[in-house]
C-alpha cells in the first residue's frame, strides 16, 4: 500500500497523533503527544494503538519512581535528624546518661540512640552501677550525610522522580537506591512508581508523514441535526470496519458464591425456618462438650482446631455445667457416658468455632421450648491443609427443627425439598455416626459424571445432648458443607476458585448457571 493510500486510511485522530509526534521530533511521551495534537489522553491512546498495529509507531511502557517526604520526613528537614540532634548534645555536654537523653528527646531518644551508634558517631558505655552513659566518638560534627542531603533535596524540590534527584546530588541510581531504602524504612520519605507511554516514530511512520499527511476534520457520528442542515454535505466520513469485534462490555453482578448462598437463605425462609447468628469465638463447652463430644475425640486435637490463648471463665450456669460432667463421665442416667474424669478447665478453653452447631445449640439452649425451626449459614474454621477440596475457613449449613411429635423421617423430607430446590433429582440417605446424634445420616446427591457425592451429615440429636438443655422432644439436626455444594452447581474442580479474587472469571461465568 502506498504512503498516499495509507494516509487516506487512517483517521482524523491518528493523524494528529502522528503529526503531533512529528512536531516533537518522532519521539515523546502519550501525554504530550495528546496535549500537542489537541486531543484527549483517552481518545490519544486509542490512535496511538491502532497506528502501533500499522506499524507506524512503537508504544513503549516505561515506569518512572517517584519520592516525596512524609510528615514525619518534613519535620526532620526543619528540625534535623534525631541522631544529629543527640550528636550536638553529646560534643556540648562530653557525654550524656541515657535517662538524660530520653529527657531531652522523648519519644525520638531510642530512634537517636540507635542511628548515632550505627553511624559511628557515639558508643554506649557502662559507667558502674548498672548506669549507661552515651559517649561521643567523633570530635566535631560530621558532615551532612548522603540521607540528609536526599532529604534536604526533597524539601525543597517536593515530589521528585527518581533519574531527576540522582543528577541533582550527583550520585549513582544505584547509591541513591540504598539511601532511598534506609530512609524508607525509618518512615521519611514515600516511593510511588507511575507507568508512562512513550510514543516513537518507526521507519515507516516517518516516510508516511515525509510524503504529507493532512488533519482534516471527519465526521464519526451522523447525527439529526447534520441531516436537517445538510452540515454534512463534502465533509469526510470515518470508514468503518464492519468486520472488527466491538469491545466486550462486562456488566456489574453478584459473585456466583454469594448468590449460591442468598439462594439457599430463601429456599429455607420459603420452608418455615429463621436465620440465626452466633459468635465466630466460642468456648470448647458449647463447640464440643455440650454436643457430647467426649474430650478425648480427636477433632479436638490441636491440629484439628485452632485454639486461641484465653478461656471463658464461666460458659454455661453452673447447673448447666454440672448435668454435662454428669452425662460426659455415666450419662446421666440415660447411658454409660464416656467415662473418665471431665475437666470443666479444657471446657472453658476458647476456639475458633469448627461448625455452626455451636450457633445452633447455644439457641436451642436458651429456646428449649417447641416449635423452634431454624437455620445458619455461616464461616467455620478447621486446620486443614489448602488443597482443592479443603480449606481452613469455609462456610457450613446448619438447620435445626424442635417440635412434638417430629420423627426421622420428617428429617429426611426436610433434606430431600431442599437438595431438589437447589436442583438435584435424586437424592439418597446412607447410615453415619456423629457423637451428638442417632440415628445419624450422610446425605448424596447424583451428579451426572461424578456419580454419588456425600454432602453433609444429619440426624436426631442424643437424650445425653438434649436433656441436660431442659429439651423434652424429639430435635432434628443437619450441617452441610456449602463449598461442595456449590462447587457441583458451578461445576468447579477446586474449592479455592469460590475465594480468589479472579476477575476474568467472574466477569466469563455466567449468572444464570447459579
């Protein structure tokens, strides 16, 4: 193609850009190409990509460092530094002890003490007694150092870019980088990095504009009033290439989880039930002993829960404590418990929560009166080695349902509407064991090329669990692992994918697919 047929292609915009380039001597950077050419810095880069893919220009990502003082930076610049200060003390004075130091610096004396002696200016030295004395080691003060005259330079320049600040004091890119990271670290100056364009002319490009390249004004957009004025009659129209795929447009939606998790709320408001809430920190009484998990279990191992370094001093009413020991040590009349001695003190230590049973049974324990028919949805946390089906934090499902005359079967339908609502046909029961309840279940569902997957456990909590709580009827139980669930419904293969922030895939996943 030709320099003259290429020109006539290009348009009004891309013109300017390369025009404006011309003008700046084939070389500089989006900003001022767009300020010369009289553009926009948007409509600018737009050209400049499309000349870029005729190859008529290069675009170049260039990073450019910047530093600036912090307050505290600016105050050292009026004032000096602390360990210059303290040096001026220490040639007046001879030497100095270290309570006089803090006297006379206060909050600044350790930073002093500190950079005065990694500086090689003064020693701390025992004087008897258990005293410290701070003794000065040069005779005169020292020159301005290399982090003060940055500093200096900062304070009068403002913001500077770093090439810009190295000329001025004269030093390598190199040394001002070390002078920049102890200066960083003591909290004096900040360090932001912007990414710049820069625009060139390739070979090409120059020949193009060489031949003569016009700006002319075109029209991109036909518009009511050019018609009715016939304004557009013998001007130039923008071509158009009909073929070209226009930009995506990526609307704002819900993350996939979370509607996962808003669609089970209203699933189990729709059936009757009541969201509850409890806290995240719970004693072990209420996460375990309660639940009759027996002390010795090994979910309660160290590397199964995390325990944090405090107890709650009093976790239930005394009375309360003493029915649990009583069921934990020959079960309470109702069977021969666990044995052993109860140690009411691993009872008061606190966890972080590993299911929401513990939600749910503090309710029931202040609710132990029909009908109570509730739900939780909410995070727990078990020592679990990332991988692509475990995580250390992670969101259960818990429901509870407490009236006369409800049977194993009643829970079972409960389980059953549920899986169907959220749009598994078939739904199977097979025995479990949990210490809290029996009979005891595990709930599958059949999922096309999986075959049968477990989902969760559920039954009819033990008397050992219920009585001592005042509760005189059957309670249906159930805690279900919501990433699993989800992780079938959104068909992933790696439970971490619900939590990482991808952008690309939330903006590619479908809405209607959860």
């Amino acid at each position: 193609m030709g320099g003259s047929e290429l020109a006539s292609e290009l348009s009004a915009n891309e013109r300017k850009v390369l025009t404006a380039l011309g003008k700046l001597g084939g070389n500089g950077y989006l900003g001022d190409v767009a300020e010369s050419g009289g553009l926009s810095e948007d409509a600018a880069t737009q050209a400049a990509f499309l000349l870029a893919q005729k190859k008529l220009i290069g675009v170049k990502e260039e990073k450019e460092t910047f530093y600036k003082l912090t307050d505290e930076g600016r105050q050292y610049v009026n004032e000096g530094l602390p360990e210059r200060l303290l040096l001026r003390l220490l040639l007046d004075q001879r030497g100095i002890n270290l309570e006089g130091v803090s006297a006379a610096l206060g909050k600044r004396a350790k930073i002093a003490i500190g950079w005065l002696v990694r500086k090689g200016w003064g020693v701390v030295s025992d004087v008897g007694g258990g005293g410290k004395m701070l003794i000065p080691v040069v005779k005169s003060e020292p020159p301005e150092g290399d982090d003060e005259r940055v500093l200096r330079a900062l304070g009068e320049f403002g913001a500077a870019r770093d090439e810009e600040l190295a000329r001025r004091l004269d030093i390598s890119s190199d040394e001002l980088d070390d002078i920049v990271k102890v200066l960083k670290r003591r909290n004096l100056i900040e360090v932001s990095e912007v990414k710049r364009r820069r625009l060139f002319l390739t070979e090409e490009g120059r020949r193009l504009l060489e031949s003569g390249v016009v700006v002319e004004e075109e029209i991109t957009r036909l518009t009511p009033s050019l018609l009715m004025t016939g304004a557009w009659r013998g001007k130039k129209f923008r071509s158009y290439d009909v073929s070209v795929p226009a930009a995506r447009i990526y609307v704002a939606k819900i993350h996939p989880y979370q509607r996962i998790l808003e669609r089970i709320r209203r699933i189990f408001v729709e059936m009757g039930f009541v969201e509850i809430k409890g806290a995240v920190v719970q004693p072990a009484f209420w996460n375990f002993d309660v639940l009759f998990v027996p002390q010795d279990h090994p979910a309660r191992e160290m590397q199964d829960t995390f325990y944090l370094p405090f107890e709650e001093a009093a976790p239930a009413s005394p009375e309360l404590i003493r029915k649990v020991k009583e069921v934990h040590e020959s079960g309470g009349g109702i069977s021969t418990g666990w044995g052993g001695v109860w140690s009411e003190e691993l009872a008061r230590r606190c966890v972080l929560r590993t299911h929401t049973t513990a939600v749910t049974i503090r309710y029931l324990a202040e609710h132990p009166e029909p009908p109570v028919k509730v739900f939780c949805i909410d995070r727990v946390y078990r020592r679990e080695t990332p991988d692509a089906t475990h995580i250390p934090e992670f969101d259960q499902l818990e429901g509870i349902v407490l009236d006369e005359g409800v049977s194993f079967k009643n829970l079972l339908g409960c389980l059953s509407t549920f899986y169907r609502k959220m749009g598994f046909g078939d739904v199977r029961f097979r025995p479990g064991y949990f210490p809290y309840t029996e009979p005891s279940v595990e709930s599958e569902v059949y999922v096309e090329g999986l075959g049968w997957v477990e989902l969760g456990g559920a039954g009819i909590f033990r008397e050992e669990v219920t009585k001592p709580l005042g509760i005189k009827h059957p309670v249906l139980a159930w805690g279900l692992g919501v990433g699993r669930l989800a992780m079938l419904i959104l068909g992933l293969k790696d439970i971490r994918k619900l939590y990482q922030p991808d952008i690309q895939w939330l903006r590619e996943f479908p809405a209607s697919k959860c």
